[in-house]
C-alpha cells in the first residue's frame, strides 16, 4: 500500500499543493552550515535526498513553524496581487507554494511511521491540528478562491494545455470540497471539526502502535513453543531479553487480526492466547483504547460531511473516486459476500474433518484456522510454507527477481550506493537508471521489522518528480520482515515475497513519474485506483522467466523444483474463502462507520456492539473467520487514508485482475508490454482520468470475470 496518513495527504496534496508523495533529484546546492535546520533547508545531495545524518527530532517543530510562515506569505502575495488572476500567477504560483512546509511535512511523517520516537510522537499530537488549521486558513480564504473560480469560469478560453487544464479543474474541485463556498460561520465550524479531527487520527495511530508493543504475548516454557523454527524461537527469546524477561520468550504481534504465528504453533492455549491477545487490542480499557478515538472520528467525519453537503463521509470520500457512488461501493461487497463467505463455510468444513480425524473434540475457532489450513495445505499439495523459505532470500528476492524483473519489463538497471545517509543501519539505497542509462532517481529499501515502525507494508517518497520544479523521484519501500538470528540469512515467506513485488509497484508508479506539476506526480491517483499498479507487479513473482531467475536455494544455488512451483501455483486459489471474507468483512465495517449519520454513531461503549450489528447484517459474521482489522486497530480507515475507501483493495484487483490477463494475451514480460504500460499510465500519475489511462493501456474496460475467477469466486467454482 502506498502509506501516506489522510494527514500527510492533506498536507502534500491540500494545504502545500505543490507537493505529492514522491522524491527529487537536482544538482548539489552548497553546503548545509551546521547552524541551519536540515529539515527547513533543501539538501544539498543528490537528488535532494534527506540529510539523514544531520536531522533530529529538535528540528521538526521549527520546521514546521517556519514552513506555514512561509506558505502563508506566499498566499497573501497571490491573494493580494493587484493584477488580474492568470493561470501562472495564480495556478502556478500556488503550485509552488509551501515547498519548505511540504518537505519538512514528507520527511516527518515518513520518518514518524518509519521509525518513530517519543519525541517524534509529540510533535505529532502538537501538529496534527496546527496542520490541519494551517490547511484551512488557505482552502476557507475567499480571496485566492476567488481567482482560482473566476480562471475556472473561463478555463476553455485560456488556451491550456491538458493537462495545465486539469490542474485548474483540480484547484477548483480541491477548494470546493475543502468547504470555500460555505459562509462564515459554517466555515469556522469547520475548522473546528477538521482541527479536532487531525488530533483524533494521531491519537488514533500512537495508540495502535502502543498496543501491538504492550499486547505482545509472553510464554514462560520454550516447551510451549513446538512447531516454530530455532529462528523463530531466537528471536522470540531475544525480544522478551530486550523488554527485560530474560530466559521468557515474547511473541510479537503485527497489525492485522491474523497473526503468521498461528500456521506453525502447535500448542492451541497459546494458539488462542495469541488470538485473543490480537482481537483485544484498543478496546481493553487503558490509555492506549481506541473505541472513544474510533467513534468520535467517525462522527466528526459525518457532521463534517453534512455541513459541506453530503449525505455521508462515505459519499463524500467516493464521489472523488473512480468508483463515483456510495452504491457502486455497495454493490461489489453485495457480490462478494455471499459466495466469499459460502467459499470459507466450506473451508471451515474441510479443516473440521482434520480435526475431527485427531479425535480433538472441538469446533474450528479463529485461532485454529491458519494451523489447520496449512496442515490442510500440505495434505493436498505436499508443500508447507518451510520448502519455500529455503528459495526465497531476501537480497535474491530483491535483485535477481524484483530488479530483474523490472529490467526485463523496463530496461531499468540498479546499482547499490553507501554514501548516503540513511535513518536506520538496515536501510539501503539504490541508484536507479533508466534504459538510455540516465539516472531515472534513488530508491530506498527498508524491509525489516522494528518496535517503532508502523505495521504492514507501504511505499513513501521524500521529494516528488516535478518538470515544473526540476525533480527527479527518490522513493522508499517498507515492509516488516522479522530480524533473523545474527549470522542468519533473511528468508522470506511466499506472501512475504509477493509483498515485496508489490510495493515495488508503487515504487515504479513514483520512479515512472513524468509530468509537469508535482500535484500529479507518481502515485498521486484516486485511492481506488493506486493499488492497482503494484497489483499487476505481483504477477512476476511467479512468472516462471522470473521465478527461475531469482528462486534459488541460499545454500546450494539450486533452482526451486518445477514439481513445487507446480504445487504452489496449482494452490493459488487455496484458502480464496477465508482470505476474501476476512477482506470482505474489513470493508463492512468501514462502511458501516461511514455511511452512517452523525446521530447513528454510537458512543465508545457500544463500539464493538456497532461492528458486531454491522458484520451480522452483511451476513459477513463468520467468528471463525474474523475481519482483517477490527475498528480499534483499523489504521487504514481511522488513521490513514482509506477511509471510506478499504474498498479499493477489490476495487483496484478488478483492473489487475483484467489486466494480468491482458499481459499475458500479449506475450507476457517483453520490453514492449513494460513500455506500454508506462507510457499509457504509470508515467502519467494523476495528470489524466485514471479510468481514461487504464482503457488507454488495456484497451477498454475491465470485466469483472477474471478477478471472480482469481478469489474462486465464479460460477464454476
């Protein structure tokens, strides 16, 4: 996922316009002096890239102060210009507005969710709402609303370009839906909502990181530990040494409900003390319970979309999505409930004859599942997830398939660099060169897991690619692939493999970016349409030209056997039913917190009640199949920027879904279908309707067959 919080969303593409999510590259400018402020001041590396060794959390909040000074006074000077509005001096100059906010905003919030601190963490609750009162002070100022709706008014009479056309269409919608045309008083209660609002989402995201450290399960015997390997047992034994419980061991948690854990442990207390454990987070009373955060973010959210005008927050997320309605929503989840929720009903089934057969006597629960499906796995495909590891290395993984992948598609080339400063001492950098050996931008790879980095997978950028501002983009993947021992490789899981071609897409989607204003920059698309590039990139992974480049034993270089790549594609569709409900359900209650009115919002004691009501009335409330994320721990949706918009994980699949089939009519990995698809979307960002750039790269629209064919979801399934 490309993770950027609806907060640094609203900061890069609202209240500093001129910046998107994506990094720069530009000749060196002279030396930083030690006095100035490395977050303020442009970096004098290549490509603009962060002075990582020089920055500090001191920096950030005069950063910040110094940033909305300056954004401020630049607005005054448009809003106050005495000659008539223009397209340069009005659309353009607001473009390049706020660039030492924008940065200083980009490098913060990476680095918040990255590798964060307590210091990080107070000036995130001391900014949040400063922010987000900055970003109204411009979009509810009448004055440079004014000139941008009177250019507006005679846009065809300009003589622009297409895409300098679509960044006034953009001006305008951005400040309407910011609430411009409100009155006054309704404006100040805006500001009010929108201020309370950004305090809520960092409270939100500080308290799901505080719980999957304090939620972690601590187990006294090494006895209660059969079926996890001697690497996971370290590393179980090095963590409880860490937080102080020597000769314990403590299982770590990740963000979603399931946890990887729970397909090898044998012990089925510890099974459901892990489960149990993941279920409860933020809603257990104490500081870090998120059920008061979660229901009045939600209900702020919906007055706020009454007040500009809309019957939901949903509606008002939608409308500037591909998907266009609240109904278009409703509709796929319509469609995928039944027969995902069917699918996994008879999975459950199947796994409960394993059980049965042990003579164990209990029904199949949540904390069995993984255990049960994978020893299910094995019997009817003879394969676990341990005969892959051994192919999957990481740095293989990285340059001989996800590089050699895009080299083959591309013809990009990537060559590691050390003398740039980085945050952290596992994270690398990587030149990136395009096929006529200019360099295209940097890419950074910060693949393993840490107490303070956020959970799951995303992609981020540091300075966007800009024609108007000379930039190039540096771009940074993150993943949370757990620490081996000392001395041990990295060997990574299928879904982890699958997860790094993934990002990588996003990646590309920034490193591809060529277009004028930064506004439109790389990734900067509807929200249901940005999965949709790395989606496609997955496909490599076990595209057998790829897979046979980089899956290979870390001891003996031996290639993975034909018979278990067989196996492991023949199993794609293994397990469709639980993997589609848990996604299913996650969408439901997004939904239901967003599609409702203020005055339906429960309280914080009715929370979970409120999403019980809502998965039971989708008919999604399978208990041994729970949501992907339960609403005390949803950061997408209360802290990030899928709110109202989760849906866009199916969404963007139907493109991705058509579009592999696409690929794969026309020859599969050649230069000339990589070509292609950058040169009809991924280099394109947001400066074209993304529907517009999907039927331009496929040829029409994306029937919805091949995806219900992929989640086993069709008729003949």
């Amino acid at each position: 996922m490309t993770k950027h919080s609806s907060r640094l969303l609203f900061i890069l593409a609202v209240l500093a316009p001129g910046v998107v999510p994506i990094a720069a590259a530009q000749p060196a400018t002279p030396a930083t002096m030690p006095e100035a402020n490395p977050v303020s001041t442009e970096s004098n590396l290549p490509f603009r890239y962060p002075r990582f060794d020089l920055i500090r959390n001191e920096h950030f909040a005069p950063a910040f102060e110094r940033g909305m000074a300056e954004q401020l006074e630049e607005i005054r000077e448009i809003a106050e210009s005495p000659a008539p509005p223009s397209f340069e001096n009005t659309i353009v100059a607001l473009e390049k507005s706020g660039q030492t906010l924008a940065r200083a905003s980009r490098l913060f919030f990476a680095l918040n969710s990255a590798n964060t601190n307590p210091e990080m963490q107070a000036v995130q609750r001391e900014m949040a709402p400063r922010l987000a009162a900055h970003s109204d002070s411009i979009r509810l100022d009448p004055r440079p609303y004014a000139r941008i709706s009177a250019l507006y008014e005679k846009r065809d009479a300009l003589g622009l370009d297409a895409e300098s056309k679509r960044l006034l269409w953009r001006y305008q919608l951005d400040f309407v839906r910011a609430g411009a045309r409100l009155g006054e008083a309704e404006k100040q209660k805006l500001k009010a909502l929108n201020t309370e609002l950004a305090a809520l989402g960092a409270t939100f995201q500080q308290n799901v990181l505080r719980e999957v450290a304090a939620s972690a399960v601590l187990v006294a015997s090494r006895d209660e530990l059969a079926g996890l390997s001697p690497a996971e047992v370290t590393a179980a034994a090095d963590a409880a040494k860490a937080a102080g419980k020597e000769g314990q061991f403590l299982l770590r948690l990740q963000n979603t409900t399931g946890q990887p854990l729970l397909a090898s442990l044998q012990n089925r207390a510890l099974r459901e003390r892990v489960m149990t454990a993941s279920l409860a987070r933020g809603s257990h009373g104490g500081e870090a319970d998120n059920r008061q955060a979660a229901a009045r973010i939600a209900r702020l959210r919906a007055e706020r979309a009454a007040l500009l005008g809309y019957a939901s927050h949903a509606a008002y997320q939608v409308e500037d999505q591909t998907a266009g309605s609240v109904d278009a929503v409703n509709k796929l989840l319509a469609q995928l409930a039944p027969p995902a929720v069917a699918n996994a009903r008879r999975e459950a089934a199947e796994l409960q004859k394993l059980v049965d057969a042990e003579g164990l006597g209990f029904r199949i629960a949540a904390w069995d599942w993984a255990f049960y499906a994978e020893k299910l796995r094995q019997a009817r495909y003879a394969f676990d997830d341990a005969q892959l590891r051994p192919y999957f290395e990481i740095d293989r993984v990285l340059r001989d398939g996800v590089f050699y992948a895009a080299g083959e598609l591309y013809g990009l080339r990537f060559q590691e660099r050390k003398d740039l400063p980085v945050y952290e001492p596992s994270v690398r950098v990587f030149d990136v060169f395009d096929k006529d050996g200019s360099q295209l931008g940097l890419f950074l790879a910060d693949f393993y897991a840490r107490p303070n980095k956020n959970g799951g997978a995303w992609a981020s950028a540091h300075v966007p690619q800009s024609g108007l501002l000379g930039t190039k983009p540096v771009i940074a993947n993150h993943l949370n692939v757990p620490r081996p021992p000392a001395g041990e490789p990295t060997l990574l899981t299928y879904d982890e493999t699958r997860t790094m071609f993934h990002e990588f897409g996003h990646a590309l989607h920034g490193l591809f970016s060529s277009v004028r204003y930064p506004r439109f920059a790389g990734t900067s698309v509807p929200r249901d349409f940005v999965e949709f590039p790395p989606q496609v990139n997955e496909m490599w992974a076990t595209w057998p030209e790829v897979l046979g480049h980089y899956a290979k034993h870390y001891q003996t270089g031996a290639s993975i056997p034909q018979e278990l790549l067989d196996k492991v594609l023949a199993a794609a569709k293994f397990d469709q039913g639980f993997a589609t409900t848990e996604l299913v359900a996650a969408n439901v209650i997004d939904q239901a917190w967003h599609q409702r009115r203020a005055d339906q919002i429960p309280d914080a004691d009715g929370v979970l009640a409120f999403e019980a009501r809502a998965l039971a009335e989708a008919d999604v409330d399978f208990a041994p199949v729970p949501p992907r994320y339960r609403s005390t721990y949803f950061s997408h949706i209360f802290a990030g920027g899928y709110s109202a918009g989760y849906y866009s994980y199916f969404w963007s699949e139907v493109l991705d879904a058509a579009s592999v089939e696409w690929m794969k009519r026309n020859g599969g990995l050649s230069r000339r279908n990589g070509d292609h698809f950058r040169t009809t979307l991924l280099s394109r960002g947001g400066s074209e309707d993304a529907m517009t750039l999907f039927r331009s790269f496929s040829g029409g629209d994306a029937p919805i067959g091949p995806f219900l064919e992929r989640r086993g979801l069709s008729p003949a399934n």
